[in-house]
C-alpha cells in the first residue's frame, strides 16, 4: 500500500472513528435521559446480571 492509499485509509478510519464516538455519546446521554444514571455503564451492568441469572453466559 503506497503512502497516500495509507493517508486515505488512516483518514476514513479517523472519521468512523468520530461518528462511531458520535453515535455511543448519544445513545449514552438518551439512557441518562430515560433513568439510566449512569447510561451506558448502567445497561451493561444489568445486561451482566441478567445473563449471570439467566446463566446465559455459556
């Protein structure tokens, strides 16, 4: 892969970066929203407790 083929790749990566940040930041403040104090981290605790319960971790 030659160096500009290399710039546009690091550039696209660069900017799925920001949307992907983009997007988990707003999907995180939309859970605060909806009663999840601490969004993100909130619904992965539960999502760990109901597959530890469910003994879905297999």
């Amino acid at each position: 892969m030659d160096k500009k083929a290399q710039e546009q790749k690091v550039a696209y990566l660069e900017f799925v970066n920001d949307q992907l940040l983009s997007e988990i930041q707003y999907i995180d403040r939309l859970l605060k929203i909806i009663g999840f104090p601490d969004g993100l981290e909130t619904i992965k605790s539960a999502a760990l407790e109901v597959i530890e319960e469910e003994g879905l971790n297999d």
